[in-house]
C-alpha cells in the first residue's frame, strides 16, 4: 500500500495555494486558529476516501496528491470544473483514468437518495469504481472524534446535538470488529493447533532417524527440559491432566534408564545392553520432536496474539482506576472493572471513549501501511494521554503513517522534528 508523499491544493479558500511534503511516518500540522489545518485535514481524507459532499462543500480548484511506496508512485487528481462561473463538475483523474461527475443544484437534492450525495445516480457506479481504485493504492482510518464527521455517510444529516451519540455508535461498531478480529486470531491459533496434532501423528510412524539407536556413544540428555516440554505441549493439545503427567515422569524415567545402560556399556564394552534397554530410546527422537513442534506453537501463539495483548496492557497502562480485560473469544470485546465491579462502556467519559477509539483503530489496521488521519485528537485527553497518545499508536501499528491537526503542544512532544507549520506552506497567491 501506498503512503502520502506531496500534497498540493490550489485555490485553498478561494486565493491560496498550499503545498507540503509528507514524513514517512508521523505528521503533525500545527498552526494558530484560522490557518486552515482542519480544513487541510478534511480535504485530504475527502479525496482519499471519495467524500464528494464535503468535497463539493469546500473552498478549492484542484488537489494533487502525490503516493509513494518505494519506487513505486503514484498520483491523485481532484479538479473543480466551472461553468458559466459556477461549479458544475467535480473531476477525480487517477493515473490515466478520468472520471467527470456533475453538481446537482440545491433544489434536485430531495429527488437523490442520502447514499448518492450531490451526485446523480447514474454516475454512483462510477464513485464506487473510484472508492475501488483507490482502495487498492491506500488504506485510510480517519477520525474525528468530537466532531459530526465522526459519524459514516449514514449518519451525515444528524444533528449537531447527536454527536455525542455518534461518538457511541462508533465506539460500538469498532468493538464490533475487535470481536471480529478476536474470533479471526482463535481461527488462525485452532488451524495452527490442527497442524501441530497431525504433525504429532506423524511423528508416531517409522522413521530411521528415530528408530536407530547407535549403543556406542554416550547419551547427554537434559531430562528437565525434556519432562517440561512435554508437558507443555501436551497442555498445548488441552489434554494435560495429572494422569497424562504421571505418564510424562514415568517416560522420562524410563529414558533415563535406557541412556545410563548405554552410557555404562560405553565406559565397559563387557556389560551387555539389551533391547529393552535400548527401546525407549527410539522414543527420544519423537519426544524432542514433539517438543520442538510445541515450542514452534507457542511462539506462534505469541506471535498471533502479541498486538492484542499490548492493545490491553496499553488500555491498562492509560487507566490507573479501571483494568481492562479480553472478554472470551466466543463473545469477544472487552470488559472494564472499577473497583471489581464491570462497568459498561457507556459510562466511560469522553475521553476514555476517544483514547478506546483511537488505539482500537490503531490495533485493527493489523500493521498494515494505513493513512492513520485526525483533526484534533487531543479533544477531551488528558495532558497526560496527549502526551502518549501518538506513540502508542505507532506501537500498535509502527507501520502507519500518521497525519494530525492539533494544539496540543503534548501531542507534538518528542515529534517536533515532524510539525508542519500551517502558516509556513500557505502561499496567498
């Protein structure tokens, strides 16, 4: 995927002409009030995510947005078209495919559905094959927590009074897809605990490299680690008990057995070995085996659930009066407890809300290459939370590519190197 390398806009509030490069991994806009980030902001996650409503409703001519990854490139062009000095179309040019799509007067608006925006219906196919095209440059997560464009095209008409309710709605949508997430990373462990059972099996069947056993050498075997690891794997399978246990001692001792006859019979070539002496040797090759297999599941279940454990030790580490926990994989999400008493999500304050909002998001673009795109994060955070929030986002998702308007001389912390002054790449034409 793709990240931003250039953006420039011309005709930005009808007379200006902005134009900056972009860091490859965290952007910050910064500037007094007035200089246009939140505009800029806005502007930039329309054309990403084809939001033709907000394009049509901002002050613009064209904006070129550059794509790098790696070699690779990429351009995004995005031309208002006048007619008769009124905007009549909105221009979206890809690479070499172009695509016009006509403004639709005020008075056409109630004949179109919410779904089409300005746009005439016809032309809805061509939208999507715009939304399709870019959807395989760039991810983008853009949010905006305290503001009406929280809220996804179904919710554009709400009133301003019904923002705290889109702030609910999602909230709840991305605790949705965190049980989704939760469910995928059990399937990816259950096919990985499939394959380690039938690589079990196998180990059970001949194999010379098992079955010979060579009574001329010594036999230096580690019989702790070896009595651990099956016990660990056996746990791993789910079928470790106290009698699968006394097994495990009694295998291991027999192995011990069988290693010191051989090591004896080396040190005097006149004490005898005899098969059964031997015998539960040819089980060792199968027992490291096995051990092996189960190392390699654990750290593959580590592995599968890492981000998802720091997402919680993260939430934990911001709340000092609330834990949070992972709820079970079947019913997914997550519970908080104050005091040892759960709590619902509801009564969190808004800031809580935001900082679940904004890690969920970092956790659920799964390490992809994403436009992560905010205006004003740090809106109901704590100072402290400021201070913290973009680098645990980045922890989540080092892979992101960050783009915030802000304030907050917290959010900028150790990231000054990576401000961009509004009032610095502005130009008045």
């Amino acid at each position: 995927m793709f990240k931003i390398d250039n953006v420039l806009i011309e005709g930005f509030w009808g007379q200006h002409t902005v134009e900056t490069d972009f860091n490859n991994d965290v952007n910050i806009f910064i500037g007094r009030n007035g200089t246009g980030k939140s505009t800029f902001i806005n502007l930039l996650q329309a054309v990403i995510s084809v939001d033709l409503e907000l394009l049509f409703g901002l002050q613009f001519e064209k904006i070129i947005v550059l794509l790098k990854d790696g070699k690779k490139k990429r351009k995004i062009e995005v031309t208002k078209i006048a007619h008769d000095l009124q905007y009549k179309e909105l221009q979206y040019q890809i690479g070499s495919k172009k695509f016009k799509l006509p403004v639709i007067p005020e008075r056409e608006l109630k004949y179109i559905t919410k779904r089409s925006g300005r746009i005439h219906p016809r032309f809805y196919r061509d939208i999507q094959e715009i939304k399709a095209i870019l959807s395989k440059l760039v991810n983008v997560s853009y949010l905006s927590v305290n503001r009406d464009n929280i809220a996804k095209e179904d919710f554009r008409d709400s009133r301003r009074e019904d923002v705290y309710n889109a702030i609910d709605v999602r909230l709840e949508e991305l605790i949705g897809e965190l049980t989704s997430y939760q469910l995928q990373l059990e399937t990816d462990l259950s096919r990985l605990s499939k394959k380690f059972q039938e690589d079990v099996l196998k180990s059970n069947l001949f194999n010379e490299e098992f079955d010979y056993v060579n009574i001329n050498e010594p036999v230096k075997l580690d019989y702790r680690r070896i009595q651990l690891g099956l016990k660990q794997a056996y746990r791993g399978l789910g079928i470790l008990d106290d009698k699968i246990t006394e097994n495990i001692d009694k295998h291991v001792a027999a192995i011990q057995k069988a290693a010191d006859a051989i090591n004896i019979h080396v040190k005097d070539k006149e004490k005898p070995v005899y098969p059964n002496d031997v015998t539960p040797l040819t089980l060792l090759g199968r027992t490291r085996k096995i051990n092996e297999l189960s190392s390699e599941l654990e750290k593959d279940k580590k592995r599968i659930f890492e981000r998802l454990n720091d997402y919680i030790k993260m939430l934990n580490d911001f709340h000092e009066t609330k834990e949070f926990t992972l709820q079970d994989s079947k019913i997914g999400g997550i519970s908080i407890f104050k005091e040892e008493v759960e709590i619902p999500l509801s009564q969190l304050s808004s800031g809580e809300k935001q900082l679940i909002i904004l890690l969920t998001e970092a956790l659920l673009q799964k390490g992809a290459q994403t436009l992560f795109i905010a205006d004003e994060p740090e809106l109901s955070l704590h100072i402290e939370w400021q201070r913290r929030v973009i680098p645990s986002i980045r922890t989540l998702n080092p892979n992101s590519q960050i783009i915030v308007a802000t304030h907050s001389p917290e959010i900028v912390g150790k990231f000054k190197q990576r401000t961009i002054n509004m009032e610095k790449i502005i130009n008045n034409g």
